[in-house]
C-alpha cells in the first residue's frame, strides 16, 4: 500500500488512517471519535495546506514521487469508477486547487480574520459534499479545518476516493488534522453546524432536516459570459475552458452567452476547436446526440458545432453538450437584476467581470454564492 494504516502522533496518539491498495481500494478511515484533540495553531494549519498544495501540483505535474505520487497514480484510475473524472480533468482541478493553497495566499486569506487565534471551543460541522467535478468539496474542508473545527464530512461516492486522498495526504503531512476529520458516504450525526451543497431539489430536504442548527444550503447555480464584440481571439479561446472543462458540469462552468445585436454566434466555434477531443468521450456524445436528436423532432432552430450544439434562449440551464445564448441591444447592456445575480449566478465573464478562462481557477478568497465560509464557521 500506499500510506500505513496507522501513523503515531508526536505523543503517542495513534491516528488511524486508509490503506491504499495498486486498486485504489480504501479499506479504512480515521475518525476523531476516541482520539485526543490536539489545537492546531493558524500557523501550522497555513504550513500544512501550503504543503498539501505543493503534492497537488506535483501530481498533475506527473510527480511519480513524494506527496505528489497518491495524486499522479489517482489522476489516471479514476475513469475506470467515474467516467466523467477523465486524467485531464482531474489534473485540472489538482493543478487549480494546488495553485490556489500557496503560503502566500492562505496567509492573506486568513489576515482578514484575526478572531481564528482568539482560543475557542472547536464545534464538529457536517459538511455534504457533491460531486459533479472533482474535489468540488475541499474547499468546505480547507474551512473547517483550518479555522479550528472537526469535520464531519458526507462524501459524494462520485468523488469519494479523491477526497480520501486528499484527507489521508493532509494528515501524512500534518497528523494533528486526523484527530480532528472523519469522512463517511453514511448519514451524518452529532454536529453542531452544517454545510451542504445540492440540487434544488435536494436542497428543500436539506432545509428541513438541519432546520434546527446554523447551515449554508447551496443550490443549483449557473454562470454567464457577456461578450461586447472587442474580445480577442486568446479571450474566445480562454472562454472555451469557461465552457468546456469538466464537461461543463461545475457551476463555475458558463452555461449561457450574452451577445450584442448582430454578433454571429457561429463565428466562435473556431476558437474553441481544440475542444473537438469531447467527440471521444461517449457520454458526453450520448448527450449531444440525445439533445440534437430532439431539436430537429421539435424542429427548434440550433447550430450544430459537432461537439457543441448552440441555441438562442432565454434559459440559464441548458442541458450538457448545449450553449445558450441571448442577444442584447449594444447601448443598454444585458439585463442582469441583482436578485438574479445574488440567487442565480456564481460567475460573470467578460470584460469588467472575471477575466476569461479563469471560471475553474478560484481563489481561497472566492466563496461559492458569494456567502463568506469563515465568518460563518467563527460565528457564535
């Protein structure tokens, strides 16, 4: 195996870890259930997720060594569990997630909340994770933990063994993080606060079943591009991975265009050509023919980009392997009320909002629905 299926603390605690086998099956997990809590300074915490974001990179970089060796191998296999978690895409979010968790930049993260090296008592925060790309639930555990909680976290099993990894690395590289973190694909119990992310649907059960602790409850959101004609071609270009990465699947990922009068939708599919690699993918390509397929029985008006099928409409949420777009007149804008941005949207892309190319690349800083994690983890 990969990692031990214990390792000692500095005084002794035993920390019970996962073992890894070359089949990437995990047969064990630790649990702060009858360990010893041991407080973990902010400091230490920076140290530990800087170095944890070190393996990261190192794995999409193709380190066979290290750290970094658990994620390359992982980066290849879990296809063979989860067809959407392709070697790219999960590279992608490693690289992503391992560019953002610098010492520089938790540092600067962190200084805003000078109450995290105030002494309190820590509270155990459920935490429900989705899975529709990868590691989309590590920045809800990088809170928890790194404000000084325990967290009990519900996996996706989409996402399950990734998620392990990247808990077993984090208490490879600081074990005082395994006394205070338990995964579980079971239900949770016995928690004092609640993040959970789903659907829309998902989340009105989630309302009324941790109706009676403090929650965040996120829900379906979608993200937008405005285009005003002046973009260039390495901006079309970037907007493709705005589109396309994890197959459109995040809710970073822009599902809709808005276009000025007059802009020809068709003139962007050239830009994003290197994205005709999707053809490869079969479940990708059942969606796009399933979607073409009842269009043309509906006789509804699209453009057929082989990979991608573009569609005016007034919808946010087109299915996978559908773009939506909208035409707004030139001299007033598109018409974005701020209730649809505060409930609705998660990104804007465009000049004057978030640059291109960068939906799937957040920061440490940049909260999903805008709702700051840490103010509520410290809140009373």
């Amino acid at each position: 195996s990969i990692l031990s299926s214990t390792q000692a603390d500095k005084d002794g605690t035993k920390i019970h870890l996962f073992s890894v086998s070359s089949s990437f099956t995990f047969t064990s997990f630790f649990t702060f259930a009858h360990v010893k809590n041991d407080h973990l300074s902010v400091e230490r915490g920076i140290e530990a997720f800087a170095e944890l974001g070190r393996a990261m990179r190192d794995g999409a970089a193709g380190s066979g060594t290290g750290s970094g060796k658990l994620f390359h191998e992982l980066s290849g296999r879990l296809c063979l569990s989860n067809p959407w978690f392709t070697p790219e895409n999960v590279r992608r979010a490693l690289n992503a997630t391992g560019a953002a968790l610098t010492k520089e930049k938790l540092t600067r993260w962190l200084s805003a909340y000078p109450e995290l090296n105030d002494k309190r008592d820590p509270v155990t925060v459920g935490v429900v994770m989705a899975g529709n790309i990868p590691m989309v639930g590590f920045h809800d555990l990088l809170c928890v933990l790194i404000s000084g909680n325990r967290l009990l976290a519900r996996l996706s099993t989409r996402d399950e063994l990734l998620m392990k990894a990247v808990a077993a690395t984090l208490t490879e590289i600081e074990p005082a993080f395994g006394n205070v973190t338990e995964l579980t694909i079971g239900q949770l119990k016995g928690f004092g606060k609640v993040i959970a992310t789903g659907s829309n649907n998902t989340s009105r059960y989630f309302e009324y079943y941790f109706r009676n602790v403090p929650s965040i409850i996120r829900r379906n959101r979608n993200s937008i591009a405005i285009l005003d004609g002046t973009e260039s071609d390495s901006e079309l270009k970037l907007l493709g991975d705005d589109l396309f990465s994890y197959f459109g699947l995040g809710c970073r990922n822009v599902s809709k265009l808005y276009l000025p009068r007059g802009y020809d939708p068709t003139s962007l599919l050239p830009h994003w050509e290197h994205f005709e690699s999707l053809r490869s993918h079969y479940r990708y390509m059942i969606n796009y023919d399933h979607y073409r397929a009842v269009m043309i029985v509906n006789r509804e008006s699209f453009t057929d980009g082989r990979f991608i099928l573009l569609k005016e409409s007034s919808s946010l949420t087109p299915p996978m392997a559908v773009l939506h777009y909208e035409f707004y007149d030139s001299s007033s804008g598109p018409v974005i009320i701020p209730e649809m941005s505060e409930e609705v949207l998660q990104c804007i892309v465009g000049h004057k909002h978030l640059p291109f190319g960068k939906t799937q690349e957040p920061e440490v800083w940049d909260y999903a629905d805008n709702i700051d994690t840490i103010s509520f983890l410290l809140k009373k």
